[in-house]
C-alpha cells in the first residue's frame, strides 16, 4: 500500500459523493486514552484525519456500498463512539447507537477538482469532534474503476487500521451481492476503549523507566526531541512541504534485508544505524526522535480498529548496529507503560516547535494484504506544521519514505539534506559488494 498525501493521491477526476451512517443517542461513558487526550484536546481543525482509498473495478450500487459502510461500522466499536469536551476541555468519550440506515450526499467538484473537493468533505466530516468522525468517499470518473475512500479522525484510526477497514467494506460488499448480510463471516473485533482500559489498569512503570523518561525531558528542556538541523522562524504553524522517495525497489529491499541478517539484527535496526550514522555526520548530534510504538501486543488487537499507538523516544549515538539494537530495545520498553502517570508531573507531553517524529511501518507484517489491482493508498491529510515527520514504509514493491516540515526555506534545505544522506546510506548498505568483511559478524 503507498503512503501518500491528499495533494499528492493518485484519484481520478468524476463525480463526488459521500454517506455517513448517523451516530444517534448518547450511551455510555468511555475511557480516552492518552493520546486521544491530547489529539482532541486541541479541538476541531482541518487535516485531523487519514484514510484508505481503493479502486474498485466493477459497477457497484450506492445502496450496496452504504451497507456494506454500515457493516463496518458495526463491526468495529470505535466507529460507534464520539468525542465531546467540556467547558474547562476535558475530553470525554461516549458509545452511540448501533449503526443505522446509511445517508448517502452529493458534493461539487469546483475549479480545484475532485482532489480539492474530497480534502473539503473529509476536513470537515473527520474533524475530532464531529459526529460521527468518520466518512466513505465514492469518486466516479466518467470511463475506469471507482475509487471509495475511508477517512477517519485519527483519534479513531492507525496506520495498521486502515487495511483492516478497506478488507471489511470489500468483505461485506462481497456478502451483499451473494445475498448474505454484511460481515457475515466476521465476528465483532475487539473494542479499543477496552484496550485503553486495561492499559491504564497496568502496574506502574518500573522506576528505572520513569527515570529514564525523566531524563529524556530533562535533556529536552522539558519536552520532545525536535529535528537535529536548522529549521527557520517557526513562531506559527507553517504551510507543509511533504515529499515522497522510493528508496529501494524490491531487489534493493532484499539486499538490505540480507545485510541485516548478516549482522544478526532487524530491518528496523540497520535502518536506525543509517538514521543515526546521517545524522552525527550532518548534525554531530546523536540521534533523537519521537518513534510511535503499536501496542497491539494481544492477538485479540490485532483484527481491531482503533489508535493503537504510544509515543516513545529514540536515542541513540552509535551507529554501530547492536549499540542501535539496544536503542530500538529501549524505546521498545519506554513506550509499553501507560505515559500519562509518568508524564504528569512534568506538566504533560510538551510538543516543541521542531518535534522530531520517525515512524517506521512493514506492511507485510500485517494481517490484511491488499491485492495489487486493488491500488491501495494510505491518504494522509494535509495542514500547516511546526514540526518533521519521516515515516519509512515497507511493502512487496521496496522502501518508501514520505517527509512532511515546515515549508521555510531553512526546512527545505535541513531535511532535504539529512533525506539525501539517509536514502545514500540505505542504499549503500543494501550493495553487497561494499561490506565485505561483514558476514560474520555476531
């Protein structure tokens, strides 16, 4: 599945049409989870969301595909839960009413065209407190295949969510034209408010991991890493520059796996080595970053919809591979406790101007794989950023990157540059010729 952008998607110019399966009643208190906490803390605003488009090659009825909609919504818990916050911004989450008849809207497509008019529908539809934060897309080009975007509020979704949601819809459109009820073949999966649950029902973090925590703030002046170069006047959110790298192509990606394999370690881990290596040559700095860690750590979880993610930090000096093993072991650790008890007295998870964030995804380690023909592109949304996000993405096609900064001229210059350094690195690594005194390595 490729990683893109609302500017950068690949959709076809047609006509625009959306449904949404109204979230009636308000049922029971639920818990918010770290993370939620301080998503829909900072209230409704565009670019809040992320979605899942595919084309679909064969006609298909918007009947057809608002029920199989209101399936999936019905199948995954967090779908049927809305956010709301109080006077003094305490956040607060209830259940709705099971999913009920799907509402199907027709939208203009202006100068601007379908990709403009989708970005409008899914700013204000998946905003963090609208009810529900949640959408289907249907864009139907005059000639070829339809495509049907799934866009979700953040608050509700994760990268790992988003196959999950487009394996479903397919399912139960699959069921609906045999005659069979949507999600036949599928059970409810598990709910996310029960996983928040439970994680704040944990013991509390060992001592030697809140110390560590407070060191990590100590050395960032109280809040997270920020980018390691020079960035320009970041006074205000800027408009954002993203760019998407194919760094190594499926051959490419097999080198390096078997590089990493030589030195006993994991893909994530050489990588790391390489970010670390780019970055003492560029910065003299050692690597610092934000690394989103899944907690999906129950089989239960693994067929679930929701934000399964905790932040942790990464740091690490040495780009000596075991010395970053032993990194990615410890980021590993600092991001399997429940944060908000840690974090507290330190006045909460200070995001400075610059914060610096690496996501790494496989996508051939999830449970969903989605046929080729199927298109499948993670669709991020766009909005104005103080901040760096470098996600790494791996699939059957090789290794991606997509940077998205501040568009300063400093910015472009800083992380153009430190990208530059890290796709020559990985590519390097990947060339079985250049290290070989290495095999043996232990």
């Amino acid at each position: 599945m490729r990683l893109t952008g609302i500017t950068h998607a690949r959709l076809p110019e047609g006509r625009l049409s959306s449904c949404t399966v109204p979230a009636t009643g308000a049922g029971r208190p639920l818990p918010v989870s770290f993370d939620q906490g301080m998503h829909v803390g900072a209230g409704p605003r565009p670019g809040s969301w992320m979605a899942v488009a595919v084309e679909i090659p064969a006609p298909v009825s918007t009947a057809l595909l608002g029920e199989a909609w209101a399936g999936v919504v019905r199948r995954h818990h967090t779908l049927r839960t809305v956010f709301s916050a109080d006077d003094d911004g305490r956040v607060r989450l209830h259940e709705t009413a099971d999913a009920v008849q799907p509402v199907w809207t027709r939208h203009e497509v202006g100068p601007g065209g379908t990709r403009a008019a989708l970005q409008s529908v899914a700013d204000d539809a998946c905003s963090p407190l609208a009810r529900p934060s949640h959408r289907l897309c249907l864009i139907e080009p005059a000639d070829g295949p339809v495509v049907v975007v799934l866009a979700a509020d953040h608050a509700h979704v994760d990268a790992w969510s988003l196959p999950l949601l487009a394996r479903d819809l397919l399912e139960g459109l699959a069921d609906l034209r045999a005659g069979r009820p949507a999600g036949t073949g599928r059970a409810p999966a598990a709910s996310f408010a029960e996983h928040t649950r439970e994680l704040a029902a944990r013991p509390p973090a060992p001592s030697r991991v809140v110390r560590r925590w407070e060191r990590i703030l100590a050395d960032g002046g109280g809040a997270l890493p920020v980018f390691p170069l020079p960035l320009g006047e970041l006074g205000a959110p800027a408009p954002e520059t993203v760019t998407t790298r194919d760094v190594l192509d499926a051959e490419g990606l097999a080198r390096l796996e078997a590089r990493a394999d030589a030195l006993r370690v994991r893909l994530l881990v050489l990588v790391v080595s390489v970010l670390t290596r780019a970055t003492a040559e560029l910065a003299g700095r050692p690597l610092r970053a934000v690394l989103p860690v899944h907690s999906r750590t129950e089989p239960r979880w693994r067929d679930a919809v929701g934000w399964f993610i905790t932040n942790s930090v990464l740091e690490c000096a040495d780009p000596d591979p075991q010395a970053c093993r032993a990194a990615v072991r410890e980021s590993l650790e600092l991001g399997s406790h429940a944060l908000e008890p840690i974090l507290r007295p330190h006045g909460g998870m200070r995001v400075p101007p610059g914060m610096f964030m690496l996501s790494y995804l496989d996508y051939r380690r999830l449970p969903v794989t989605l046929a080729p023909e199927l298109r499948a592109q993670h669709i991020s949304a766009s909005a104005p950023t103080t901040g760096v996000q470098v996600w790494f993405v791996v699939d059957e096609d090789g290794l991606h990157l997509r940077a998205r900064f501040p568009g300063t001229d400093r910015a472009r210059s800083s992380v153009e540059a430190w990208l530059d350094a890290v796709g020559e690195g990985l590519r390097a690594q990947a060339h079985p010729a250049r290290h070989p005194a290495d095999a043996h390595r232990g």
